[in-house]
C-alpha cells in the first residue's frame, strides 16, 4: 500500500466585524496555495471557518465603543447601517480540533486583513493548543505588511510574506524532509522576527507556470448563488496602477504579472468540471485594462459555455477608460449584467493625492452604454480620506445621483503597504490598535470628521434609496414635518423608508426606527445633511 501522502491545512480564520461581506468570502488565495502545495507531491485541505453562515452577537470591542451612538440603536429602515458587533463563523476551538483531526504537519493560516489580525492569531493558538505537533505558519496581506507585528504571537512558527505558492511549498518540503529553511522566499521564521521587514515578499514570477487553484477544495454548497456553483477567478497580480490607499499596485516589489488567456480558461473549465458554473467574479481592477487581451478572454468564455453562460462580475470595481462601446457589448454578451466601476473623486485636489485620473467621461460613456444594453451598474467612490474635505465625497455623491448607477460609498481605512498608510503615519493620524482598520469603525478622523464620514454612508443609503423608487415609479413622499408614524411603518422597510425620507426632505435629519415603532435621530452631521438637500434636484435623480 502506498504511504499517505504529507498533510498541510489551510485556514481561513473567522472574522469580528458589524457586518460580513458573505459569499464573497471565497478562500481563493488558498486554493491557490493548496494547488501548488499538490503540485509539489503534498496533500492539501482547507479549513473556512467563514463557510457556514453561522454568526453570534460578541460585546463590541473597548476601543469602538465611540462608535455605539451611531450603531447602538436597531434601525429597520433602508437607511440604517451596523447594529451588533458579530463573529462571524465557527469558534476558535472548532478550528484547533479541525487541525488536530486532520494530522496535519504544517498548518497555514490566512491573514489578509490587518483589522481582523487577531482573529487570525486567535485561530493560530488555537491550532497550537489543540495540535502542539503541527507548525504554523502565517500568510496574507497583514503579515506581508507587518510581519514583525505577526511574530510577537508565541503561536506563529513562521511568516511567509508574499504569495504562498511561491513559498510554502518550499517550507513545507523543508520541513517534511529536514532541509535548510535558508533561501526560501518571504520566509520568517522565529528568530529572525526582528529582521523581518527586511524579508523580500514571494513573487511569482512565471505565473502561468503555477496550476489553477485548487476550486475543488472550497465549501462550494456555501457559496453557490441560487441553484448554481459561484467561482472567484484572478487573472493578473500586482496592479499597473498606483493609487495612493491601496497596498496592491506595486507595493512590496508586487509587479504586475497577467495571466495567459489559456490559463484562466484552464482554470474556469477545470472548475466547472464538476459543478455548474452559474456565476463567475473577476476579483481584478484591471480585468480590462489590455483591451485585446480582455475581448479574446470574453470570447473565450463565450466558447466554453455556449448558451448557457454563466453571470459573469468584477465586483471589486473596472476603470472605466478601460471600457469601451465595443467592450461593455462583448461583456454583455459573454454574460456581464452588472457593471461594478470606480469613480472614487471628482475632485482634482482629491484625485492627485489618490494618484487616480479623472474618470467622469468615461464613466458617462460606460454608464450611457450599460444602460442602453439593459445593464445594471454600482459606482464606488472613497470618502473620509486624509486631506478629503466632506464637501469633495458630497460632490462626489451628487454627481452620482443624476446618472443611471448605484452609489457606493467607500470609508477610507489605512492599509498596510499603501502611500496613504505612511502619509497618515507622518501625521500620527493611524488610530490603534489595528483592529480600527476598517470601514466599518470610520477609523481616520482628519479634513472629515468620523461623523461625517457616517453622514456620508449614510447619505449614500439615502440617495440609493431614492433611486430605487425612482426606478420603481414610485412617487417620492413629499417634504412631511415630522409627526406620528405611519401605520404599519414599522413592519415595512420600503413604507418605512417612505416615511422617514419625508422627514428628511422637510427638516434635514436623519433619523431611524425600531421594530416596536419608535423613531429616533441618528447622530450625523446636520451641516453636511443641509448641503445634501440644498444641492440635490430631486427630479433630476436617476
Ligand atoms: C476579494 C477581497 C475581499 C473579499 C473577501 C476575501 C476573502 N477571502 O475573505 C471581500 C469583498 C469580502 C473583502 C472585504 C474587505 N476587504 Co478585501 N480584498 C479582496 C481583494 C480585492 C482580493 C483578494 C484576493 O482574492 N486576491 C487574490 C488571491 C490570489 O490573493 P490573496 O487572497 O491575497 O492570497 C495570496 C497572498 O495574500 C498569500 N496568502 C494568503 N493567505 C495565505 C496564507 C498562508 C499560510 C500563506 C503562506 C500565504 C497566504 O498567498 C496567496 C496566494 O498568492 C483584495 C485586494 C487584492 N487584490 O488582493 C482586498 C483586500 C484583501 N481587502 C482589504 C480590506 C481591508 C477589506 C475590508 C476589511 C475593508 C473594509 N470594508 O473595512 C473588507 C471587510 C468587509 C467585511 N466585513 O466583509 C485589504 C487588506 C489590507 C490590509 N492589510 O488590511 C485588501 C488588500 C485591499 C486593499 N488594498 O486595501 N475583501
Ligand atoms: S485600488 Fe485597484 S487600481 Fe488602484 S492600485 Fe489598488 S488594485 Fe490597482
């Protein structure tokens, strides 16, 4: 009989936050990973601990506790934002019984967000209570970016910064087989903590020569969408462009590097192999930045699919000079519903510190065509920035209410690696600890106040709002003095809605309700609220 081949685990840790973006938590960058750790002769599984839907209330964290008279209160109406601080997914200890059931000898957890980098060392001492034997390694974008930070924990063998694949299968050799850990890329191991920055990350260089990511080993009955499978797939690493908030475009030596068209192909068919594909997410900004090369992938999936294609998104935002008539066509055609595009500012100040261009005429021409082939779109843009006066994302907002999308509105959080990390650095503006690194906890309070950045949020809701009834040919409520509430309010979220944008239109505030009827203000900025209202022609809203 043969041996078993050696065994590694891959985690994806829970996650404490008001809100989770599930299903679009897909654990790609592990089933890459275990991909190569296969080609390389190891068995490989992954552990998501996000992959169940399960969620419980935790008391909200010391240092957000300045965020409980915006979130403290439950709001039923399409306005509200957070209510309670969750965890999201299994229990730490299920996560150190699932390592010391699998036998693993090396166990890799995730860790790509530095907001949630606790929870990530919390599932790594669970691992080394419930399984001593096994070492642990930590990879992502948080260690990659502060990889010393990560070594402090006493449960945390080694560090790979950088991408997995080009590392971990060479560690975990190294283990196996009592080689030299000398000359492993990313690699930081125990006593070289204090060295760590130093550490070159892992880069794929040749990244077609690496196998597609193992899709066989996500939970797929969790994140299929209606009846049928969902896949993420990336085409490209590293980012051409460079904006100013983000770690991705060439940080840490991070060259772009795009993928052949026969390999994301490769890796789409493999995937579909053996469940049906009915929904794809392009998790790439520049999917369509080579115009040529983006055409000749749409036909490819054209091909592979016939008529029964799949819905396809890149919901993490296009660059909308990067789409043309003729592109947002063949996008449509090749199952493209939804275009998901980053305007981020409109102001030029704002756009130049974010090292992004001026984007609102292709954004009208991309938005002109979605709308003539019948296609839905979202446009995101960044508020709360350092330096970004409240007034830059208002004008922003606006400029999205007359034009046929969803408004997304993004609250800036530091991340690791990025320019706009440093440059909050040099103005002692980065709060701590790290788990303020998020949207969610409106984490930078500079040119735009906390409030405001929550003013903003909020006033997004309020505009997307507005557009779903105009969509609907539903007549706005007129500008109603506040007074008693509705009958019934309570237990309908449009009626609701209907009602407290009534109040809006006539006094400025913002306010929410609760399941027993009871309305109450929200705490917003009225200054922001009165200039919304001042500047929005309500009829013009699309
Ligand atoms: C998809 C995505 C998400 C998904 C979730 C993905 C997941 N698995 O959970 C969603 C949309 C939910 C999401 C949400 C957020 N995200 Co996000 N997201 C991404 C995005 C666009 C792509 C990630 C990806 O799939 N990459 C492709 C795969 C192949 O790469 P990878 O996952 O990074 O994995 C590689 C390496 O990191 C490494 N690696 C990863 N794990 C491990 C483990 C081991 C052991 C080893 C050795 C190596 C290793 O090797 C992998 C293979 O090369 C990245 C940006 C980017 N381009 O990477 C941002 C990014 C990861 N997100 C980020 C952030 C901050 C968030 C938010 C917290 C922002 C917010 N709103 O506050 C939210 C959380 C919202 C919530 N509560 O739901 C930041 C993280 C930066 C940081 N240091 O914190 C990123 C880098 C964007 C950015 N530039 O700012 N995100
Ligand atoms: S925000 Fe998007 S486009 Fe800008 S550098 Fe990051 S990945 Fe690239």
């Amino acid at each position: 009989m043969r041996e078993p081949l050696p065994f590694i685990l891959l985690v994806q840790p829970p996650i404490r936050d008001f809100y989770l973006t599930a299903k679009r938590t897909v654990p790609y960058g592990l089933a890459c990973i275990a991909a190569a750790l296969r080609k390389a002769g190891f068995a490989a599984g992954i552990f998501d601990a996000l992959a169940n839907g399960k969620s419980r209330v935790v008391p909200i964290p010391e240092e957000m506790r300045y965020l409980l008279p915006h979130f403290g209160r439950h709001d039923l109406s399409p306005f509200s934002l957070f209510h309670h601080y969750r965890h999201y997914g299994c229990d730490f200890e299920a996560i150190g019984r699932a390592a010391r059931a699998s036998n693993a000898f090396l166990v890799g957890v995730s860790s790509l967000f530095t907001a949630y980098g606790e929870e990530a060392l919390a599932a790594a001492r669970a691992i080394k209570r419930f399984h001593p034997e096994a070492a642990v390694v930590l990879g992502g974008h948080h260690p990659t970016a502060l990889p010393e930070a990560v070594m402090r924990c006493e449960a945390v063998d080694f560090v790979i910064r950088g991408e997995g694949e080009a590392s971990l299968p060479l560690l975990a050799a190294a283990l196996r087989f009592g080689k030299s850990l000398d000359g492993i890329p990313g690699l930081v191991p125990r006593g070289k903590a204090k060295i760590a920055d130093s550490v070159l990350p892992a880069v794929m260089t040749d990244i077609d020569a690496y196998p597609p990511a193992a899709h066989d080993l996500i939970d797929l009955s969790y994140y299929r969408r209606g009846k049928k499978g969902s896949i993420v797939v990336t085409t490209s690493r590293g980012c051409p462009l460079k904006c100013s908030y983000c770690s991705v475009g060439g940080a840490f030596g991070n060259k772009y590097r795009r993928r052949s068209i026969g390999s994301v192909l490769e890796e789409i068919r493999s995937a579909a192999s053996f469940q049906e594909v009915g929904f794809i997410d392009f998790e790439d900004e520049n999917l369509s930045l080579d115009k040529s090369w983006f055409l000749d992938l749409l036909s490819g999936i054209r091909k592979l699919f016939g008529n029964a294609p799949p819905e396809l998104r890149a919901m993490n935002g296009l660059y909308p000079p990067s789409l043309d008539a003729e592109t947002i066509r063949a996008m449509r055609e090749a199952g493209f519903k939804t275009l998901n595009l980053s305007l981020i500012s409109t102001s030029r100040k704002c756009l130049e510190r974010f090292g992004r261009a001026d984007v609102r005429e292709p954004l009208d021409h991309a938005l002109d065509a979605a709308e003539a082939l019948g296609m839905d779109a979202v446009t995101y843009l960044i508020a709360g920035a350092p330096f970004q006066e409240p007034e830059d994302a208002l004008s922003d907002l606006l400029h999205l209410a007359y034009r046929n999308t969803l408004a997304g509105v993004s609250i800036f959080y530091p991340s690791p690696g990025s320019a706009d990390f440093a440059l909050c650095k040099t103005h002692a503006l980065l709060p701590e600890p790290f788990s303020l690194y998020r949207s969610s906890a409106a984490p930078i309070s500079h040119a735009t106040s906390r409030e405001e950045s929550i003013t903003l949020l909020r006033l997004g809701r309020v505009l997307n709002f507005m557009k779903a009834l105009v969509r609907q040919e539903i007549p706005f409520s007129e500008a109603t003095p506040f007074g008693g509430i509705n009958p019934g309010a309570a237990n309908d979220r449009q009626k609701a809605g209907r009602m407290l944008l009534g109040f809006f239109l006539s006094d400025g505030r913002l306010r929410g309700i609760t399941r027993e009827g009871e309305i109450y203000e929200h705490p917003v900025s009225r200054d922001l609220c009165l200039k919304f209202l001042d500047r929005l022609k309500i009829d013009r809203i699309r």
